[in-house]
C-alpha cells in the first residue's frame, strides 16, 4: 500500500510538477494565447507610440466587447463538440429585431432580439441533441434562416430602423466610465459569470464531459440532451444580446452586419486553446483570442498606409503566426 | 424496498436486434435481493448487450423489466441510475481527457451554498475514495494518463460510492492485478450484505466460482443455462458457453501453453537497455531471444505498459537505446520500430488500437498495408486472404469481413488487433494483455498461436495482468516495480508466488 | 497591359468629376464657424480617409486612387487610410482609430448609411470635420458632418429606366440583377428604376429580379438560370456594370446576338463601356468616383472659412451609342 | 463503450429502410427536388438547362472532392475560395508564356497553399480550421495583391475553350469533374493511401501506433485539397472568361463543406463518400437553380434553403454526426 503510495507520489507529469519553474512553464501552456497577446502589446506599444493610448485601447476594447459576447457563446458550443454558424447572422438579426421593437420602449427592444434569438438557438439545440442532426448543417441553416428572416423584416434590408437618442438603450450602448463604454463592463461581467458557470458548476462540468466522449457522459448518466440545447441557447442568446447593444451603440439596426462573422469568432476562440474536437478550452483563453484579433487588426491600422490586399496578407501572416506560437507552447498540453 | 420475497432485478422476453444480428433473442433473467449473479457466454454472445438494455443504454425490441416489482422502461441511462441500476462498463465508460476526480464525481460533487463546486472538497473526496480502494494516483491529472487498470478501479469507485439496488459490473477484472481483484471482492461481499444485487461478466471462471452465486450462459444470444453455479461444474460450463460436448473442451479454462522452449543459446533479436523516463521508467533493460515468450510481472502501475512501448518506439524516451537484430532503432519511432519487425499490442484497445469506423478487413489489413499492396495500389486478393485466415483461425465472430469494428463484441475487437499485427509477420510480438476480455475458447487459441510463433522463431514479450497465464506462458518472467527491473525468474523459480513474493520485497525504483 | 492604362486613366484629368448645376441659393450652405471646427493647415495638418470596401473593384480603386493622388498633388503630407473591407463594425472602429491617431479632418466613403452614431458623438466632441463621399450618412449636414459628395443613386436609376425605355421603345419585360442585398446603393438603384418605369413607361414590366451581388460571376450564373426560365425577358437592368458583363458572357455563351437583349447598367468601368459599340450593352449610366479634387477643393475652401454648399452632388455622364466610342477613354 | 464508438449510443436501430434512407438520403432528396422542378418549373426538361445546371457544379464538385478527402481526416479546408482566387490571379500572369505555363502557375500556386496548410496541420500540430484560416484570410489577400486588385478580361482562345467548348455534347468543365471524381474514388477505395487517410480520420493514435506515415499523408491530403481547388479555379475563370480574384470562389468553403457533410461524410472524420459528395453539390446546386428560376425574394430563398438542407441531412440522419 505504503509502496504504491509513494509509487505514484513520483508518478505525475511535469506539468503539474511541483519546481516552481516548471508551473511557471505549465501556466504559459496553458495560456498560450494570452502570453502571445501580451508579446503582441509590447511589441505594438514599442512600434508605435499612437497604440498604448487611452483612447485607442479603448476603441479596441469596445470593438471587441461585441465578438467577445458572441465568442462566449462559442466557446461553450465548441466545448461540447459542436460548432454554431448562425452567431453572424443572428447577431445582425437581433439588432434590427432590437431597432424594430424600440417603437413600444427599451424594455421591448431588449426582450424581443433575445426572445427570437433565444428561439433559434432553442430549436438549433433541438435538431441537434434530439434528432441528432450534424451541428454544422443545423447551424448552417440557421445562419440562413436568421439572415432570411431578418431581411424579410427589414423589406429585403431596403429600411433601416433607427433608435432614437433619447432611449434607455441607446444610453446604454453608448454611455461610458472612465472612457470606457458600458458594453465593455457588461462583457466583463459575462465572462466573470460565463467562467464561474464553466468551471465551478456541474453544468460546466457536463459541458466538458459531452465534448471529451458523448457516449461517456451519457453512461455516466450527464443530461446530454438538455445540456446540448442549453448551450446552443446560451450561444442564441448572447449573439441576440451583442447584436441588440450593438444596434444601440450606433442606434440603428444596421442590416449588412454579421456577415462572415461566425468564421472571426470561431477563430477567436480556438486561438483562445479550446479545441474544435470538444472537452476542452477555457473562457479566458477565449478573451485572449477575441483581444488578439482586434489588436492585429489596429496594428494593421497603425501601420497606416497599406492597401486593402496588402492588410489581408498582412492580417493572415499574423493569424498563422499567432496560432504557430499558440498552438507550439500550448502542445506539451495537447499530446498529454 | 417493496417486496422482500420476490426478485429484485427481473427481465423477460427480451429480444435486441441490430442490423444484420439478433444480438438477444428472448433473454430472460432474475435477480434476488444481495444476489452475485454470473453472465457468461462467449465473445459476442450478447452479455455486454443484455447489459446495455438492463442499464438503459439500448431499449429493448420487445420484452420487458421490472424492478423491485415495478415496470421499468429507462429512456437512458440517467433514468436507470436514477432507479439505483449502476454499471461498470466493459470498455470503463469514462471521460479520458477529464481529471479521476471529475470522472469520480461528475454530477455529485461537493458543492458550496451558491451551488458552485468546491473543488478543493473535490479531490480531497477522490484521493479518500479511491484510497480505499488501495489506489493512490494524482487525482488532478487527465484519467487517459492512467492504465487501464486504474481507470477500470476508478469505474468501479464510481459504479458503488452511490447506494445503488443493482450493480452491473462488465468484465471489471479484465486487466486487475490479483490484489486489485481482492479488493474488488471485497467490494462485491459488502454489497451482497447490503441486499445490493450484482450482475458480473467476467471469461475468467475461477473468479465466477469464488463470488457467484447463480449464473445465466449466453450463447448466440440465447439462454443455454440458468441455475445455481455451486452445481455447475467447470468442464460442463464451458461446453455450455462454446455449445461443444464436455470431450472437446478437456483443458478449456487451462491455459493452453506447453512452455519450456529453449532458446537460451540464441542471440537477442531485441535488446532494450537502460529505456529511462522521468517519473515511469527507471533503466529498464529487457533481452528477448528468438523463440522465447519473456513475461513481465508487475503491480498496477510498475510501468509494463511503458516499456512495452518504449520498446515499440511509441514512448518518447529520456534516455535508453532498443537494438533489433543488432541495429539500433530510431528513438521515438513507431514506424521505425515496426518496418524493423516490431509489433506492439496496445492494452487500451479503444483509444490506441481499433478504429471503429473501418470494417473488420480494413482494421486487420491496416498495419501490413505495404506488404499487401503494390506501387501503392492495395492488392483486394491477398488482403481477402489474410482476412479469410485470421478470421477463421481466430474464430472472429462478426456479420462479415465488412462490419464496422465499433459493432463488434469486446473480445472480437480484441481478436482483430491480434490478426492486425499477425498479418505483419513481425520478428518480435509486444503483447499487453493480449487475453484481456477474450473468452475461454479463444484465449486458449491465442495462447496455443503464442506458443506456436515462438516455436517459429519469434521473440514475444508478453504483459498479462492474469498472473498464470504469465507463469504458463512465459519461459522467464522479469519483475517490475515503479518502473525498475526488481527481478527476474524463470525455469523452477517462476511460480505464481515467487513473482508475488519478488514484488513485495522489492524496494523503490522511480527516483524519489 | 489593359491594366497600365487603367491606371493612366486614373491619373489624367479627363472625367473629372463636375458639380452638378444646381441653382445657388436653394441649397444651404456650411462655414466653418456654423460648423464649429479649428482651422488647421492642410498641409502639415492629419487628415484621415476611410474607404468601406477593398480596393478589388473598379470603382472603389479609382476612388482611393483619385483621393491619394490629390492629396499628393495638394501636398497634403499626413493622409491617413484605413479599409473597412465591407464590414461596418470595421470601418466604425476604423474611423474611431484614425480620430485617436489625431485625424484633424475626415473623408469617409461610408459603407452604410445608418448607425455612424458613435463615431460622429467622438469627432463632434473634438470638432472634427467630416465629409462623406459617394454615399451620404444620415445625420444633419453641417452640424453632425460637413457636407455630402456623390452622385444620387436614385436618379442613376431613373437614368438607368430612362434608357431602358429608350432601348425598348416603351414596352417588353425586363430583369433586374441586384446588388447585394441590403445595400443603400441597391435600394436606391432599383427603387429609382422602378418608379421611373411606372410613370413613364406603364408598356414595361418587371418579371424576374434576383441579386447578382455585384460580382461578375454571379451576373453570370444567374443570368444563365434567367434566360431559361424566361426566355421572354427582353431587357436586363444590371446595377453594376460586372454584373452586366457577367450577364453579357452569359448570352455570347447561350449563343443569342448582341443586342437580342437589352442591357442597361450602372457604374462607367471601362470594361462596360467598351461593349456600348459592339451592341451588347445598349448603355451605361455614370457613377464617378474620382473625389480626390473635389473633396479636397471642399475642404480647402471650408477651412479657409468660405461657406460651402451642404450638399455637393455631381453630373454623372451617360454612356450609350452615340458617345461611348469617343468617351471610353476617359472611363475608369 | 467500444461497441458504439462510431454509433454513439442512440437509438438509431430502426432496422433497413433507415440504414438505407442514411446511405442514401441525399439521392433521394434529389429525385424528389427533380420531380417537383420537373412539375413547376417550365423548360426544366430541357437540354441547356442539364448543360447550365452541370457546368455552374462543376467547379463545386471538384472543390468538395478534395474537401471530402481533408474531412476524411477530421480536418477542414477552409482556404479552398482563396486558392480559387489566387489561380484566378496567376493565370493571367503567365498568359503571356502560352496557356500551359499559365494553367500550371495556376495549379502550382493552389499546391503551394496546401503545402502551406498540411505542413502546419501535419508537422506543427495547428487545428486545421486556424491553420487553414490563414490562408482563408492571406490567400485572397496574395491574388489581389499579385492582380493588383484588378479584374482582368481574358481573351486567350483556348483557355476560353477549357470553359466553353464541350467534348461529344459534354461541356468540357463537366467532363473534367467527372474525370476527377472516378480518380478521386480510385484513390479512396483502391491507394494505401485512401486507406491511411481514413484510418488517420477514424483514430489517429492508433493509426500512429499501427505505424502509418501519419504526417505524409496528412500533407498530401491537403496539397491535394489545394490542387483540385486551382483545377476549380481554373475552369470557373476559363468560363467567366476574366480573372475576378476578389470575387470568385466567394463562400466556396461553405458550399463544398455542405456538400460533403449532406452526402454523408461525418466531420468527425474516418470515412470518405466520394459520390455522396458529388450528390450533395448536386443537391444545392438544384435547390439555388429552382429558387432563382421561380424568382424568390432573397429573404424568402435564404430560408427556404435552409428547410431543404436540414431536410436533406434529416433524411440522411445519423450519416454524418458535426
Ligand atoms: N452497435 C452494434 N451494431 C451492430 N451489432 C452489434 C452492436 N453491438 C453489438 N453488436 C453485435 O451483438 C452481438 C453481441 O455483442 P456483445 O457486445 O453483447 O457481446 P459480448 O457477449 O459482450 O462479447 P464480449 O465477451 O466479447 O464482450 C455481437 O455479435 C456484436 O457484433
Ligand atoms: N496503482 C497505481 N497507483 C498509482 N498510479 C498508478 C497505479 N497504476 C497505474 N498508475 C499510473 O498509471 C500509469 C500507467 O500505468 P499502467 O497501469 O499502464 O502500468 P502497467 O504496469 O502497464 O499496469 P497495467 O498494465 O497492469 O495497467 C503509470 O505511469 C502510473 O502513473
Ligand atoms: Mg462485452
Ligand atoms: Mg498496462
């Protein structure tokens, strides 16, 4: 007994090895995006004095308060080994559907994108967990369905519904602290929330359990189903919720949003470490992969004049740097 | 509960299909309160299957279940744990990339008043758990990063820490060492006291004849035999299982070896030396002569496995070399390894050996691809012929060469890996639990093949957590313990205790 | 070689754009102190451009093209450019780098109309002007932008019926091959269209109307399912012109003649007007995007404090079988 | 739970006609889409439109062949569109040097962006959907840059030929996908190769244990997906007759993906339908033409597409699971 003990008291891999250097090393596996986006920060502050301003962190923040929220979503979805396509256009669907309903208050205006929202993400999570049906397709029709459905409201996108200034909304979108919008605070505290939910409830403990091996979790007795369904909601729901602060940010419910969003999102949080195969990824890793993004793309608008093809090459030489480095310090992790 | 007197458990009529098979054709069983019942059959006979309908995993065709008296028709498996129908799954049924502590305890862990998990509760709640049950790992770590043997304990962990009325347990020994298996036992009596009901498969007989009381014998899906297992004696339940007259089947359930070839003079076709990895392997160093079976013995744990496959190029090394027939092999190299004759017969044959969405005939052919192909085109003709044999010779049970793996029973799965690495023709054979979940017929057609590749002038290593087919099989048997050699013995010396006794005196050998 | 030039093209100052002649008076005028912006001098000042789509059309490599070089031309040392790259929370934050960049000044080719809320809050907060080229935003001119400089998308529309009336003499069915959906400038185009063939020309109708997203492709692909489902169709309105050259290799590859259907589009490109003389295009309605003098020649006058109208909109040509082969040369 | 490894533990066993109805869902969706054009649609009979409804696939076929190979791995290929613009981009280039330099400066650079894609999936062990996003971003980014950003006409007879003439009635870009399709199933079912990718797919660590080039041949996989993309791009341009980098093979990822998983091959990887495939563009190739002939709002035709997709893939359900 007393052998075994000791046996396995040395028995455990180097990353959770007890020197200090070698947790050192295991937390920037583990956070392998975030250690890149700090690198990326230095090296933009260094390069250019206009990057580390108030004012343009700011603008970075508020920019990707709106994918972060989505990404959120996301990373659950992907977690449990699913994939959801419909976020682009759903989130453009909930702020027109958030521009339309302002007529009867901003209580309306906030309720019926996450209702409809809501809706989709429910009957996507249901053709998926219950009739089994591939993820990808699902959403892939969603990611129709809702664009369809939203240029139906807004005459084939021809009228745009606007918010007017006074609404409640529109101050939320567009009031700020410390120059910093409001948005940014209410992501912040989703992610806190999203966080918690993940890995401290038996909810998150599902999630993960469903992505690592379905046929597992469903002998251990997990609720796929239900645990499915919610995920996909919670990505409906949060997209609704983006795209609604979004449309009051610029108080109008633009309809060409969202297109081609999904792909930056799911870019975002896979950078962030969550594997597409399911069980595992972490919300924070998710931040660091929305942050990285935007902060490529400002570097790109600091580097000021380049052509619109050139920024695209540009921006695709960083995507392949950064998910090169990512994926090289967090691979120790991946082959365990 | 409701009704003392009358069964607990009670399943009639059951018929399951699946396309092409009739896996149970009216199955019929019953349980009484605190009864150890055995469920034998051979592979494919429809065990794991009647279990899947019993545990709410499949729904049954036709037929019906009662518990305790009351219908019961699970629409899953949450609904049958729900009823107190706990199960420990044959292939363990776990989350491999999740921590033991949240296998252990997902959808019952310790929770703060917000409803949040306290983690720290958590793992001390594991390490409590399954230090009761003399297995003593870091609970944080992934369960993929444990042998087979300590996932199967922490299945079994789970299966019992709740209060459950019936507990399945599907070929739970399948690679338990002896004294896992003691503890197992135990586990088994304290249920029985508590009036908990079992239900275990197991192709070992010896462990049926120690804890069962009745017993039900599948074959092809049918009832052959149900009854008390005192009267049944060993010769009769193995002609019931393989449906043969008592005659033919004299030595079943005895291992099939006739041990003692004597290679001794013969040079090593491989030579591992000084195999090294932080934290498994502490200098390993293993010599196998053509046409000797060199057994390893060892605890959980002591790192067979391991050098199973750092030999087989499939363990990144810290230091050591492995030279077949006198050339060195390229470290890290499964390729290597192979192309150089080495074959390695994976223990975890889930995530390590079958690939479930080929047929059977592309599963056996996949690894002697070069061999039965040419200028890259595959010959269809010489791969049939390969299948052809290995199916019949290991009497593979399966709709036909074309169904997909995952459909097929445990055992047969394991049948097809071994034809896998058969059909390479290699020089040395790794094998790691090469009978794990093979039934008495077949386990004694494997070693009898065992026996015969050495006779042909194969060097086999052979890993069995079944301690007398390591004695029987193997010519000399070398010791492991925390990943050191701590011994090695062979002719008179190797009997079962020795090698037992060998490990209990052994000191340390991972650094520490 | 047809790509050199191209770019000649851009530079000589043949179609230059002119402002439209619009009687003095009826439209409001904007002075810098109404406005409320610091002076600055051009030439050492920041200004910022911010293009909405890629510069892989046409049109919009003309527009950046025209804008830079007269910027050069002017001197203008500190231009800024960004490219929202058709995704407008993109140009949004675009726009808000260039002002956190200290932009002193602003030309915007807007994606959209709607929602530059939060960027006009920001640049009102430092004073900076603002105008919008090509498409207009909606907002007050003079207070939450300076002034508008485009061409009006609904009268390129009723240009655009105009000529298909012309080419038809009155009556057949026509097709119309969108723009991308939700686009200002297709709602613009087509509702124009529409209504000047309701008033004008009842003899007309619509019978097929599907999007080509305004790629030569899709003109293509959708014009190749149109001529089969109604083969009757004897106009085609295209609201750009690589959706009308799409639609044209279509026919040539269906086998029909030139001039067995005709088609009517918008833009001015080079390519399109070239196929005015063969017959296929029967004409092509201008829409010019060589901003650069006239944005600039804005901005100048406005920070000089002279008053500027508050809305500039310029004569866009026509193109069709009496003018195309000697004013293809100036075509972008 | 080996037993249900590739059929996770549902209850799927509703015996032949749904093992059936899983196998060959797709075709049936099809014949069914057939019957109702052939009902409502005028001239749906007809000649030329077979022709136009073949050519217009043509290119989509192609790309989902080599889509189909990359999913047989559990990987995807999302750069397939930019590599259709980057060939669009070359060609003109090397015009000047005769139609084969130009086709093959064409196809080489689709192979560059594979090797690119493989080497990153295969050897630095990135994701295949970041790694190929890359290029998905870059790739179009490389044409316009190399075009610079112009739409250039074509006018090379034949090149122009490649799109437009036809070979005993069939039209030449039909041809070649049918072509590429036999060979592409050829490699699937009859190469070693075939073998390993699926193998690969179905379970990576035991295909590394079982000794397989795992790496070579994920990077073949993807140089191959990049090669079929450029024969794509190739043909789309010869038939557009101009070089259009910045809009040909727009969302192309979308539509081949679709395509493979409708005809049945699961994301998850380890199996491959070759013909299922050329089936699933079929099938959304036949739902668009039937919506635009019929002259359907967008707004309309978007969902309508959807309810058939999800139609298509329920009555292969089971097929193809993420
Ligand atoms: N999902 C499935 N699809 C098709 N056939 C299946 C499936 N699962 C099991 N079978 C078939 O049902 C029969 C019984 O299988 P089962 O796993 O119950 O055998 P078993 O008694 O557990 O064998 P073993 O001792 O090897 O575990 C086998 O012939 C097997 O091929
Ligand atoms: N009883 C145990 N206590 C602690 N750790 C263990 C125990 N058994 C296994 N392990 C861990 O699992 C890892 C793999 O051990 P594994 O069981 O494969 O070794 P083994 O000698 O092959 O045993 P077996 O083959 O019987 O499972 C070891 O590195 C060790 O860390
Ligand atoms: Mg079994
Ligand atoms: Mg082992």
């Amino acid at each position: 007994m007393t052998e075994s003990m000791t046996a396995t008291a040395a028995v455990t891999e180097p990353a959770a090895g007890p020197t200090g250097r070698e947790r050192a090393f295991g937390l920037i596996q583990r956070h392998g995006a975030a250690a890149v986006l700090v690198l990326l920060v230095a090296i933009g502050s260094f390069a250019f004095d206009r990057f580390p301003t108030g004012a343009n962190l700011g603008n970075i923040a508020i920019t990707s308060s709106f994918l972060a929220m989505v990404a959120l979503g996301m990373t659950f979805v992907i977690i449990t080994g699913g994939i959801d396509l419909s976020v682009g256009s759903v989130f453009a669907l909930g702020g027109v559907l958030a521009a339309y309903a302002v007529r009867w208050g901003s209580l309306a205006a906030l309720l019926l994108p996450l209702v409809v929202c809501g809706a989709f993400g429910l009957v996507q999570g249901l053709l998926i967990a219950r009739v089994r049906l591939a993820p990808f397709i699902v959403t892939l029709a969603g990611l129709l369905g809702a664009r369809g459905l939203l240029l139906s409201i807004s005459g084939e996108g021809s009228t745009t519904y606007l918010i007017p200034h006074g609404a409640l909304i529109a101050r939320v979108g567009q009031g700020s602290v410390f120059g910093i919008g409001y948005p940014v605070y209410l992501t912040l505290a989703l992610f806190v929330a999203g966080a918690v939910l993940l890995q401290r409830t038996r909810f998150g403990q599902c999630v993960y359990a469903i992505g690592g091996s379905e046929d597992a979790a469903e002998l251990m007795g997990v609720p796929v189903t239900r645990t499915k369904v919610a995920v996909y909601v919670m990505s409906g729901l949060l997209a609704g919720l983006a795209g609604t602060l979004n449309a009051a940010r610029l108080s109008s419910g633009v309809t060409i949003l969202g297109t081609g969003m999904e792909l930056d999102v799911i870019a975002a949080v896979v950078i962030g470490g969550t594997l597409l195969t399911g069980g595992a990824g972490s919300v924070s890793g998710t931040v660091a992969g929305v942050l990285l993004l935007g902060v490529i793309q400002n570097l790109i608008n600091q580097i000021g004049d380049l052509s619109s093809s050139y920024q695209q090459v540009v921006s695709g030489a960083f995507l392949a740097a950064v998910v090169v480095v990512q994926t090289y310090l967090s691979r120790v992790q991946r082959l365990r | 509960m409701p009704d003392e007197e009358g069964p607990l458990l009670e399943v009639s009529g059951v018929v399951k299909r699946f396309t092409g098979v009739l896996a149970l054709d009216r199955v019929s069983l019953e349980l009484a309160p605190g009864e150890v019942h055995a469920l034998v059959g051979e592979n494919g006979a429809g065990k794991s299957t009647l279990i899947k309908v019993i545990t709410g995993v499949y729904r049954p065709d036709e037929g019906t279940m009662r518990l305790a008296g009351r219908p019961a028709d699970f629409a899953g498996p949450l609904e049958a744990q729900r009823a107190g129908i706990q199960a420990v799954h044959q292939e363990i049924g776990l989350v491999p990339a999740l921590s033991v502590a949240r296998n252990l305890l997902l959808g019952r862990e310790p929770r703060r008043r917000f409803g949040t998990l306290d983690v720290g509760r958590m793992h001390r709640e594991a390490e409590r758990i399954l230090a009761s049950y003399g297995i003593d790992v870091d609970v944080r770590r992934p369960l993929r990063s444990l042998g087979v043997g300590v996932q199967q304990m922490v299945a079994l962990a789970r299966a019992v820490s709740v209060d459950a009325r019936v507990v399945v347990m599907d070929e739970p020994t399948s690679s338990l060492e002896p004294r896992e298996v003691e503890t197992l036992f135990g586990v088994v009596r304290r249920l029985r006291e508590r009036a908990v009901s079992v239900i275990y498969v197991s192709h070992r007989l010896d462990e049926l004849y120690r804890i069962c009381d009745g017993v039900t014998v599948l074959r092809d899906g049918r009832v052959v035999h149900q009854g008390p297992l005192a009267d049944l004696e060993r010769l009769r339940l193995v002609s019931l299982m393989l449906g043969r007259p008592v005659s033919d089947v004299r030595a079943g359930g005895v291992t099939r070896f006739s041990g003692g070839h004597d290679a001794a003079r013969e040079t090593p076709v491989v030579e591992a030396s000084g195999l090294t990895r932080r934290h498994v392997l502490d200098g390993v160093s293993v010599a196998i002569r053509p046409g000797e079976v060199v057994g390893l013995g060892g605890l959980l744990g002591a790192g067979r496995t391991e050098t199973a496959k750092a030999i087989a190029g499939a363990l990144p090394l810290d230091d050591g070399r492995v030279t077949v027939a006198g050339t060195p092999l390229r470290r890290g190299s499964a390729a290597a390894a192979i192309r150089a004759g080495v074959a390695l017969l994976p223990e975890d044959r889930k995530s390590e050996g079958v690939i479930g969405t080929l047929s059977v005939r592309e599963n056996i052919a996949l690894a002697a691809l070069p061999r039965l192909s040419r200028a890259g085109l595959v010959s269809e003709a010489r791969i049939d012929r390969i299948v052809e044999t290995f199916m019949r010779r290991l009497r593979i049970k399966a709709a036909g060469p074309h169904q997909r793996v995952a459909e097929l029973s445990g055992g047969n799965q394991q049948k097809v890996l071994l034809a896998r690495w058969l059909a390479t023709e290699p020089k040395i054979l790794l094998l790691d639990e090469p009978t794990r979940g093979i039934d008495v017929g077949a386990k004694a057609e494997v070693q009898a093949l065992i026996d015969e590749l050495a006779r042909d002038g194969l060097g086999v290593l052979l890993i069995s957590a079944d301690l007398e087919e390591l004695v029987e099989g193997s010519d000399r048997v070398v010791v492991l313990k925390d990943g050191a050699v701590v011994g090695e013995l062979s002719g008179g010396d190797l009997t079962e205790e020795r090698v037992m006794t060998t490990i209990a005196d052994a000191g340390g050998g991972v650094s520490r | 070689k047809s790509e050199d030039d191209k770019q000649a093209g851009a530079q000589d100052t043949a179609g230059q754009q002119q402002v439209a002649q619009t009687p003095a008076g009826n439209v409001p005028t904007c002075t810098i102190d109404k406005f409320g912006a610091h002076k600055f001098d051009l030439k050492s000042g920041v200004v910022g451009f911010s293009q909405s789509e890629k510069e892989a059309n046409p049109f919009r490599i003309a527009e950046t093209q025209s804008i830079k070089s007269e910027a050069k031309k002017l001197g203008i040392a500190n231009l800024k450019t960004t490219n929202g790259q058709s995704q407008f929370n993109k140009q949004i934050s675009d726009v808000q780098q260039l002002i956190a960049q200290g932009a002193q000044a602003l030309v915007i080719a807007p994606l959209n109309s709607d929602g530059w809320e939060p960027v006009l809050q920001q640049a009102a907060a430092k004073h900076i002007p603002i105008i919008t080229v090509d498409r207009q935003i909606n907002a007050t001119a003079c207070k939450d932008y300076v002034t508008f400089i485009g061409s009006d998308f609904y009268t390129q529309g009723k240009r655009a019926a105009d000529q298909m009336i012309k080419a038809l003499g009155g009556k057949g069915k026509v097709a119309i091959l969108l723009g991308a959906s939700g686009n200002n400038v297709t709602t613009d185009r087509t509702n124009g269209f529409k209504d000047e063939l309701k008033q004008k020309a009842p003899g007309i109708q619509i019978t097929f109307q599907q999007t080509g997203d305004f790629a030569r492709e899709k003109g293509q692909q959708v014009t190749e399912q149109l001529i089969q489902s109604n083969p009757d169709v004897n106009g085609l309105y295209a609201e750009n012109d690589e959706m009308a050259l799409g639609a044209v290799t279509a026919l040539k590859g269906a086998g029909k003649k030139a001039g067995q259907i005709k088609i009517v589009s918008v833009d001015g490109t080079r390519n399109a007007v070239s196929q005015i003389p063969g017959g296929w295009i029967s004409a092509v309605i201008e829409s010019n995007p060589r901003f650069g003098p006239l944005a600039f020649q804005t901005l100048t006058k406005f920070l000089n404090g002279e008053a500027i109208p508050q809305k500039v909109i310029i004569s866009d040509r026509e193109y069709d079988a009496s003018n195309a082969k000697q004013s293809v040369s100036s075509a972008y | 739970m080996t037993d249900t490894a590739a059929v996770p533990v549902s209850r799927l066993d509703r015996g032949r006609l749904l093992a059936w109805l899983q196998d060959y869902g797709v075709y049936a969706a099809i014949a069914a889409l057939v019957l109702v054009n052939i009902a409502i649609t005028p001239r749906f009979l007809s000649l030329e439109n077979l022709r136009t409804q073949l050519v217009q696939v043509a290119p989509v076929v192609i790309v989902s062949l080599g889509m189909a190979l990359v999913i047989g791995t559990e990987g995807v290929d999302l750069s397939v569109g930019s590599v259709m613009a980057l060939t669009a981009a070359l060609i003109p280039l090397y015009l000047g040097y005769g139609v084969v330099p130009a086709v093959v400066a064409g196809l080489l650079g689709g192979v560059a962006v594979g090797l690119v894609n493989g080497s990153l999936v295969a050897f630095v062990g990135v994701q295949p959907i970041v790694a190929t996003l890359a290029l998905f971003v870059g790739g179009r980014g490389i044409a316009l840059v190399v075009a610079g950003g112009q739409l250039k006409d074509i006018h090379d007879q034949t090149l122009l030929d490649l799109g437009s003439s036809s070979m005993l009635g069939v039209p030449l870009p039909v041809v070649v996908a049918v072509v590429l399709t036999v060979v592409v199933m050829a490699v699937v079912r009859r190469t070693t190769f075939g073998r390993r990718l699926v193998a690969i797919g179905g379970n990576r660590t035991a295909s590394e244990l079982s000794g397989l080039p795992v790496r070579r041949v994920l990077l073949l996989v993807y140089v191959m997906s990049g090669l079929l993309a450029a024969v794509a791009g190739t043909l789309a341009t010869a038939r557009l007759q101009a070089s259009d980098p910045s809009s040909l093979g727009l969302l192309m990822e979308l539509s081949a993906i679709t395509a493979v998983v409708v005809g049945g091959t699961p994301l998850t990887g380890g199996r491959v339908r070759v013909l299922g495939t050329v089936a699933g563009a079929l099938l959304i190739q036949l739902v668009r033409a039937t919506l635009i002939k019929h002259d359907l709002a967008d707004s309309v035709a978007q969902m309508v597409q959807a309810v058939i997709i999800l139609a298509a893939v329920y009555a292969a359900r089971g097929a193809g699971r993420r």
